[in-house]
C-alpha cells in the first residue's frame, strides 16, 4: 500500500485520500489527472490544479495523467495543445507515458451511448438548442419531457447510428440521456450526452461528425484510465450525481471518485478563457503571453519562477467554498523566490546625467559589487567608475520634499559601491528641465577610505555613462482597475475596467555592462527598482528588452494574517 510522503498538510482532499488507502480501496493505487481543454492557454487557476494533481499523484507515490478534453473541435487547436504540455512541463510537473486524449475514446465513447440505448437510457431527440432550454425548465420551473423521449430503442438506435454517418444537419438532433425531467437538479433534467458538429477535428480530422459532450466524456474517461480520484472545482459539485448515474447505469468495472474544491480567484483579473481570448484577439494585449495576462505563458516570460507559483499554490491551500485571494500574495511568493536567486545589477531607467569635476578626466576604477546578499557563493563583480556618471531622475530633487534624503542643491548622497557626492550646480534646457547635474566626490569616502564611514542618510544607484549599454524596459501594473473586473453588470462593457497605464516603456535606460551577455529569460534585481526579466520575444543581439517581473516593495503586510483559503 502507498503511504504518503511528509510533505504537504493534509487538506480535506489528502484526508480523504488517506483513508482510501488505508481501507485498502483502489488497490493501494493514487491515480489523478489533470483534463485541460485545448481551447486556449493555461492561467494561474489551471496552475493550481495542476500543482494539486501532479502534487497528489507525487505525495502518494502514484500518477497522474495528463488528458486533452478534446470534445468540441470547433474550439481546439494544436497550438493550445503545445502550450499546455510546455506550461505543465516548466511548472516542474512530468506524465511520463500517461498522456492521453478524450478523443483516444471516441469509438469506445459511441459504444457506451449506444449501451445506453440499448439499456432504455438515452433516446435521440429532434428538438432544437432552444427549445431544449424551454422545455427544460429552471431550478424553480419543472422540466417537460421531449416528444421524442419515448422512441422505440431500435428507431433510436438507428436515428444514431445515423447521426454518425452524417446525414442530418447540425443542431436538428441530439443524444440525451433519459433520468429524470423533474429532478431538482437541473443537470439531470435528461442532459445531451452526444450532439452533432460537422468541422475537423485537430486529431481525428473528418472521421466524426458527432462528439460527445464533456459530462458524458470525462466519467467514462477516467474510468477507461483507472482514475482513482478525479478532482475537479467546485462548479462540478452539481454535475457529480451525472458522474455517478453513467458510471452506475453502465455497471463499469471501475467507479473513480469526483472529488471537488474551490477554483482559484484573484483579485484585478480574469480567469475566464472567454474573457481572456477576447482580450487577444481584439488586440487589448500582445499575446497570449502579454505578461500582463495571468496565463502561465505570460508569467513565465514576465520573469516569474515555477518555484514561486508552486510556493503561491501551496500557500493558498484547497478550499471547499469560493474565495478572492489578494494578488499581493503571488506577488509576495514571486519576490520571495526571486530575492534569494537573482543577482543583483544596477539599472538607470529614467536617466540624468551627472559629471563629477573633481574626478581626474579619463580615470576608469573597477568596483568591487557584490552579486547576490542573500547568496554568498554568487561572488561578486566589478562594475566601472569614471568621470561622468547617470543617476535616475527621481534620485534629485531641486526642491525636496520632507524627509527626502537622496540628492539636492548643495547636498550629499552616497553612491552604491563607491564615493559620497556633493551636488554643486544644477544645469537646465531652456524649457527648464534639469538635464546635468555638477557634483563633487569626497576622494575618502569609498570603501576602506578614511572618511568611508561618514554617516549619509541616502544611497543610490548609478552606472558609468561611457561604458553602460541601453536598454528598454518594459514596466507593467494591474491590467485592471477594479477588484473584480470580470463581473458582469448590464450596460457595462468589463473591458472598460481596463488599466490605460498597465504598461510603460522606457526606451531611454542605461544598464552597467555586467548585463551586456544578459540571455532570454534571465532574471536580476536592478537594486532599489524591482525584479527584472530579460524579454524573450522580442530582445535580440544587440537589442535589450527587460520587463519589470514586481516591484521591491513588500505588500505582504497588508495581507498577512488573511484567510487564504
């Protein structure tokens, strides 16, 4: 029998799994899934099933396969079913030989519904979508039975086999299974099972023209795989007595177990695939890997770590009722994990240029930096000192506010790494902005100098003017001003919840030349700015892109202590 690993805490889904093996069900066995649609890129949600599935399977010492719900070839392309397999793969999550497509089924699929026929359980029925939904009823409406429910098992036996051998249109006919038109389940209102769609299906190409729907499907999946546990969200909880009648009525050798938990929410974003594909394709994003987006493509190219989003997943926990987690929490994972493997480098993106004239013209001093505080075997490196300097433009101020303590007319500030300076001359355009600025060095005041120890209340950072190289980057906020900016309300478009200053690109930064061999992917703390990640769409030799992956600024505060799940 397997035991489990020490490693997560037991949630109510671990608890129930432990008592499964230990009543010796399933054969000792763990077997989950993880069933995308290939419908459109994997989000952060998805992330989070993906860590639990591929989490039990690995806690338990089990599997877990991963199956394309590929049912409605209308919606599907190869390229999602690509990403899929990329994203699973770069969150650290492997399925070996288990992986498997509904669409592998579909013959074995037609059979079962034929079964049912034969069984008196499912009839084809000639009314259309609409009058389906009217004679359905609502929750607090009593359904009405088809016309067509009480056909003769062999007119619907061959009514079907008709239906797969394409001659009637699409929409005029359906497969529903026969249960209960009054239930106060909706779902069991005698669901459509199978229906007809005459496209190409990225797999079978033109061999079928009638799919299974995903209640009828995804049972009979799991239980062609040996599931042991199918763990699904919450929305399914109301599906699961569908779930059990197939499994029940068909008398299957195998019963997997419909397990459900709360699906991940954020607050400033949408997880809906609808919502997100609209956002791609009427251009309010670059891409599906926009690093706006909370799609794992878009995280991963805005620098964040699969460490990280595993830590977020872990943290949240599973949760039997819904909940909005606080953004701040994956941002508080992302730069927790970052701050203890990124190295450091020092960035000037709003630049101003700074000459000392004390400092000997043409002299050039390699500084001892070091690459990583919280990494002692990251080492350190040598950055370039010389004569004419930039800073960033919110490191002055002419007139300062309260309590300012980086540089002004006539005061001092210590350079990261080397020497305090005096601000002497402010030098303007004749629009009055402030372009130069004139400083003095205090020749002592560099590490191990005799008046290094100066007290100096700020710091900052800089790089040498002649030997840094541009750079543009790339900084990115919410995408969304609202908390919940997916909710439908009439009359309101959810895209006017857009953020017009999500993304701000500065094309005129200077980076120290340490960054110069800077490769796609790569991620580094520019001190004081933020984690960075080099771009890897769109930089190129010779052609630097960084997007800000988070600021430095720790919002954990705010959300200490809060109930995440």
């Amino acid at each position: 029998m397997s035991t489990p690993e020490a490693a997560p805490s037991l949630d109510f889904i671990r608890e129930r799994i432990t008592a499964d093996l230990a009543a010796g069900k399933n054969g000792g066995k763990v077997i989950t899934r993880f069933p995308p649609e290939p419908n459109g890129y994997l989000h952060i949600g998805h992330a989070k099933s993906i860590c639990l599935n591929f989490g039990i399977a690995r806690q338990f010492k089990g599997v877990c396969h991963l199956r394309f719900d590929d049912t409605n070839p209308t919606r599907e392309d190869v390229e999602y079913v690509n990403s899929i397999q990329e994203d699973v793969r770069w969150l650290g999550f492997d399925w070996a030989d288990k992986k498997f497509y509904a669409s592998d089924y579909f013959e074995k699929l037609y059979q079962f519904a034929v079964e049912l026929i034969k069984r008196g359980k499912a009839f084809v029925c000639d009314l259309t979508p609409e009058e389906m939904i009217q004679y359905r009823g609502a929750p607090s409406v009593p359904g009405k039975e088809s016309p067509y429910r009480n056909r003769p098992i062999a007119e619907n036996l061959d009514l079907f086999q008709r239906m797969r051998n394409g001659e009637f249109a699409d929409g005029s006919r359906t497969l529903r299974a026969k249960i209960d038109i009054n239930s106060p389940n909706i779902h069991m209102r005698d669901p459509a099972i199978y229906r007809i769609r005459k496209a190409e299906h990225h797999r079978t190409g033109n061999q079928w023209c009638i799919y299974p729907m995903y209640d009828f499907a995804h049972c009979l999946s799991d239980m062609i795989e040996g599931i042991t546990h199918s763990i699904c969200t919450l929305e399914f909880e109301v599906h699961r007595p569908l779930y059990d009648w197939i499994l029940d009525v068909l008398e299957t050798p195998c019963h997997p177990q419909q397990i459900e938990f709360a699906r991940l929410n954020l607050n400033y974003t949408v997880m809906s695939k609808r919502k997100l594909l609209e956002l791609v394709q009427e251009n309010r994003v670059t891409g599906w890997d926009d690093p706006r987006m909370p799609t794992v493509a878009g995280m991963r190219r805005r620098g964040y770590t699969p460490e990280s989003i595993r830590e977020f997943a872990d943290r949240v926990g599973v949760a039997k009722r819904e909940n909005i987690i606080d953004l701040a929490l994956l941002e508080y994972c992302v730069r927790e994990d970052l701050n203890k493997r990124s190295l450091r480098a020092m960035g000037v993106l709003r630049p101003i240029k700074v000459i000392l004239d004390n400092y000997p013209e043409g002299q050039v001093e390699e500084l001892e930096a070091i690459n990583n505080p919280e990494d002692p075997a990251a080492g350190t490196r040598k950055v370039p000192f010389s004569k004419e300097l930039y800073i960033d433009q919110e490191d002055f101020r002419e007139n300062p506010p309260p309590k300012y303590f980086r540089l002004t007319p006539g005061g001092e500030v210590r350079l990261r790494y080397a020497y305090i300076i005096k601000c002497v001359q402010v030098v303007k355009n004749a629009q009055g902005d402030v372009v130069e600025l004139h400083c003095t060095i205090d020749p002592g005041s560099k590490s191990g100098g005799p008046t290094s120890n100066r007290k100096i209340k700020g710091t900052i950072h800089w790089v040498s003017a002649s030997h840094s190289i541009p750079a543009e980057v790339r900084l990115y906020d919410r995408l969304f001003t609202v908390e919940d900016p997916g909710r439908e309300q009439e009359g309101v478009d959810w895209k006017s919840n857009i953020n017009p200053h999500s993304l701000e690109v500065l094309t005129q930064c200077r980076l120290e030349p340490s960054l110069t061999k800077a490769t796609a992917g790569e991620r580094y703390q520019f001190e004081r700015q933020g984690y960075f990640c080099v771009d890897a769409r769109d930089s190129a030799p010779g052609k630097l892109v960084f997007n800000r992956t988070v600021t430095l600024r720790d919002t954990w505060a705010k959300i200490e202590g809060k109930s995440q799940g």
